[in-house]
C-alpha cells in the first residue's frame, strides 16, 4: 500500500520548481506513474493528487447533476484551474503562477503527505491553520477515531 506522509521543508528554485521530497516521490502509486494533478485546496493552499487517486474525485464531482445550481457551482470552483503536471525523473514541478498566488506561495514551502494526496502551503498560512491546543487535537481523535476498534498486528 502506498501512502504519502510526513512534513518537508522545501523551496522553490529561481524558475517557479518545486522537488517533491523524495519520501514523498518514492511513495507514489506506481500506477500513476509520474503523472500527478494540482489544484487549489479548500483552505488556502495547493493540492497534488497521484493521477490515479485524482480520478476516483475528479468521477464523483463530474458525476453531480449539472441540472443543480449548487452542484454546477461546486464543479465550477473544484474544476477550476487544475493542471496535470508530469513529475521529472527527480520529482520536479513547475508550479503555476497562478497557483503560487493562490496559495500566497513565494519561495519557501511546507508539503504535508496527508494520505492519498499532498498539501502544499507558505509556511505561515500553514501554522495559522494547525491545532495548537493538544485537548482539542485529543477530542478531535475521540470524536472521529474513538468508537474504532484497535487493530492488532499479526504477531
């Protein structure tokens, strides 16, 4: 199973590329291959998707009823702007002008593996959006993960 994990530092050279770090490369899903997908996150940052994980969303959102307002107002603003990118043999990206301002990105970066897809956010913007108060990350945890049973290892 691959899985994309972990925060990385990272910056963008003179030319607007980025070098996806290679933990983060390593674990793509071979399917994908080099292909990826960039778009814009709901919280101010950007969002890479593995091309193969991209379309298991991009067939739920274009599956919406264009006949509903809210759901052709919803694809409009999801669909927007995403690019399919090709990583280089060292994981780098060209990241799009457009992108940078949306994500108020300028030469420093913070890329967060969140799963099945990377977060890529100006380092402040990110710490603004984190949770500081570790009883409110706990709650969370038991909000969402608490009624799970506890999966043992085979031993």
């Amino acid at each position: 199973m691959n899985f994309l994990s972990g925060e990385y530092e990272c910056k963008l050279d003179p030319k607007g590329r980025l070098v996806l770090p290679a933990k983060i490369k390593a674990n793509l899903p071979e399917e994908s291959g080099n292909n990826v997908v960039l778009t814009r996150g709901f919280e101010p940052c950007l969002v890479l998707y593995p091309k193969q994980e991209w379309k298991s969303i991009y067939d739920r959102v274009a599956s919406l009823n264009e006949f509903n307002e809210e759901y052709r107002q919803f694809q409009r603003n999801f669909f927007r702007g995403n690019t399919e990118l090709e990583l280089d043999n060292t994981g780098r990206f060209v990241l799009p002008k457009t992108m940078q301002r949306y994500a108020d990105i300028d030469k420093e970066v913070i890329i967060v593996g969140l799963g099945n897809r990377v977060e890529i956010w100006n380092p402040e913007r990110y710490e603004e959006f984190l949770i500081k108060d570790q009883q409110e990350f706990s709650q969370l945890a038991q909000k969402f993960l608490g009624d799970q049973p506890v999966i043992q290892p085979n031993l």
